[in-house]
C-alpha cells in the first residue's frame, strides 16, 4: 500500500499528486499559480489550510477541476448520504430538458400556486435543506418549464422570472454537494430564463452567479470588470427601488471577494464600504432575487473578505464588532460560523476553531458537512495536534472525514 493512501484526504495531498503528474515542483507551480512557494509547501504538508482562492489558482495552474483537488463529490458513505446524492439524476435530466415541450404527462398547477412554491424552495434553500429541497426541484422545474409554452404576454416573463429563481435554488444544491460540471449548467440555465423574463435586476441576480463562476475558475480581474458592467446596468434604478438597491449591494459585495481572492485588501475593502452603505438604506431581513442583502449579511461577508485574503486576525476582530440581529438566513448564518472557524485557525486559536465549527453544524448541518472548507480545518486542526482531542475525532466522525 503506498504510504499516502493512509494520509487524511487533505486538498494538499491531492494537489501534490496533481502537480507530480503535471512534472512540476513546487516551484513551478508556485510560478504558474502566482502563489508563494511557501504556501504551496505548507498546504501539501496539511500545515495550512487551502483556502477557495489556492484551490482556485492551483487547478488553473494545474489544468484540472478545483472540485478534483477536493475531491469532490465526496464519497457516499452513510444512508443520509446515499439518500441527499439520489437527487442528482432526477436533477440532471431536468437541466438537460429545458427547452423541451410539455410531453402531457406534466400538469402545472397555477401560477399562483407555483409561486407559492418556488417561495417555499427558496425557503428551503435558504435554510440549506439540501435533501428537501433537491427532491423538490425537478418536479418543479417540470412544472415550470411546461407552464412557459402555455402562457403568454407578462404571465410568460413571470413564469421565466419563477424559473429562473428556482434554477438558482438548483444551483445551492449541486455547488454545495460538490457537482461543478452541474453547477456552470445551471448557472447558464438562470442566464437564459432571466434573459426572457423581462427583468433588468433578474439579469443582474443572473450576473451575480455568472461572477461566482468566473471566481471559482481564478478568473478574478475578469469577474471584476464584469461585475462593474452587471452595476451600471441597473444602477439608475437605485434611488427609488429597494430591490435595486440591494442589488447593487450583493453585486458590490461579490465585487469584494474577487478582489479578495486577487489579495488586494483595498479594492476589497471599498467594495465593502460601498456595500454597507446601501444597506443602510435596506429593510432588515430583505431578500430581493432571493439574495439576502441587508446590516446582517454585509457583516458576514466582512469576516469572509478577511478570510478569503487569509487574515485571520483581521476577520476575528470584525466578527466581534458586531451582532447578528437574526435577519439573515439559517444558510447565511451557517455559512458565517465556517469562516469564522477558518478565521480562528488562522488566527491561532485551534480551539475556538473546533468551537465555532460546532456552532455551523448545530444552524446549518448539511451545508457544514459537506463544505470543503469544513474538511480542509478539520484535517489541518487535526495535523496541528497529533493528539487529536475526542471532540475533534468526533466531528470529524461525524462529517465523514477520515484523520
């Protein structure tokens, strides 16, 4: 057996048998990823943890999938699993299907009972109920997709704006289960029904996915200057629409991470500002497009842009300036107690880390186990200390990682 095959399955080691397969050294790869050699040494030794940005720069550099460096999806291993991953096929044909017409076996309900239940997915999907929700999603999608052939006029560009917002709800559910071919599918599947719905600021929710993709691919100056565009399109609507708005926040704040994950703190930081400007002017609890933006979420993201540039320090002193008022989603929140727990790993505090990734897995349990970033602190907590308390065994147990 080769020795590696017992190593915990860190991104460092799947990086460093991607590169010897690439014949490069870590020097190479450094070059090619404009990254440090050091951090390249660190995270193939499972010293430090591969941040979104590493990942993304080594499997550019690399010529391989991010989602194969985190060997993703992850493997099917309990009943709960098998069971949240059976939702993929039913999912898949349905993306496949989408300019099809109705066969007759389909009977939409009316409209405005399907716009009770897409307000439902989106629910679900805001609580990052992966099972629930991915089960739902094909058969409503079917519905939907019939309903365009049948209507006309305005009824027709609602029924677009409805697919599209449920194609977003399709999108948490593959990204976050690890499925990236299925995730840039339905990313163009939410461009295409925004395109048709009439709705300036639906196109932009749809530029707002469309930036994640060129994020995730280390395509961060691209998303920059794309981003730019998706604003000034909507931007004269801002003075007197709440929707816009917010918009222009979400936009400002993907902004800040491509910046982020570019490692300029000052680009980052006045995307930011302008964020939190806007959201001055936000109801609390806002959720236009189904993108959460209000005082809440912009503080959430402040500790993610800290995180994302791999200063620690800096995102724990931002998380304990403020405190969340409870208007955000149960996902959004979850998916704060991930970076915080990266920020304390970062910061030094292996316990506080292990503390505050319990907090994720008690608001948002199957995000928390499937997230990468989960895995990737606990393997390195777990490489810091060999001792390996049973709390971190537990965890660990818990989410299917191997130690």
């Amino acid at each position: 057996m080769d020795v590696n095959d017992r190593e915990p399955a860190t991104i460092g080691r799947q990086v460093r048998r991607a590169r010897k397969l690439a014949g490069l050294t870590q020097h190479g790869l450094a070059q090619r990823a404009n990254i440090s050699v050091s951090l390249v040494r660190q995270v193939e030794q499972g010293r430090a943890p591969a941040s979104p940005a590493f990942v993304a720069a080594a499997a550019r550099a690399l010529s391989v999938p991010a989602t194969a460096l985190m060997a993703q999806p992850y493997d099917i291993a309990t009943p709960d699993d098998r069971r949240i991953h059976a939702i993929i096929p039913a999912l898949r044909r349905e993306l496949a299907s989408y300019r099809l017409p109705p066969d007759g076996g389909v009977r939409p309900r009316s409209l405005t009972a399907l716009t009770t239940a897409v307000e439902h997915a989106s629910r679900l999907r805001h609580s990052a109920t992966l099972d629930v929700l991915g089960a739902e999603l094909p058969g409503l999608l079917a519905e939907l997709r019939t309903m365009t052939h049948q209507t006309s006029g305005e009824e027709r560009s609602r029924v677009f704006g409805l697919l599209a917002e449920t194609y977003a709800a399709a999108g948490q559910v593959v990204w976050k289960l690890g499925y990236s071919d299925l995730s840039s599918l339905v990313t163009e599947r939410v461009e295409w029904a925004a395109a048709r719905s009439d709705d300036p600021l639906s196109m932009a929710a749809a530029d707002f996915y469309r930036a994640g993709e060129l994020i995730a691919a280390a395509e961060w100056s691209g998303a920059l200057s794309y981003l730019d565009q998706a604003r000034g399109r909507v931007s004269d609507r801002v003075g007197g629409d709440e929707a816009a708005r917010a918009m222009v926040g979400v936009l400002h704040l993907k902004s800040g991470l491509a910046a982020s994950r570019i490692g300029d703190a000052h680009v980052s930081d006045d995307h930011l500002a302008e964020a939190r400007d806007l959201a001055e002017h936000v109801t609390p609890g806002s959720d236009h497009y189904r993108l959460a933006f209000d005082t809440d979420s912009v503080n959430i993201w402040s500790v993610g842009l800290a995180v994302e540039r791999y200063d620690g320090t800096a995102a724990v002193e931002r998380a304990r300036s403020f405190v969340l008022s409870g208007s955000a989603p149960r996902e959004r929140v979850g998916h704060h107690w991930i970076d915080l727990a990266r920020a304390y790993q970062l910061h030094g505090d292996r316990d506080r880390s292990l503390a505050t990734l319990q907090r994720a897995r008690e608001i948002s349990p199957q995000q928390t186990r499937y997230h990468p970033q989960v895995r990737e602190t606990v393997v390195t907590l777990a490489e810091a200390d060999r001792r390996r308390s049973d709390s971190l065994t537990r965890f660990a147990r818990w989410a299917g990682i191997t130690l």
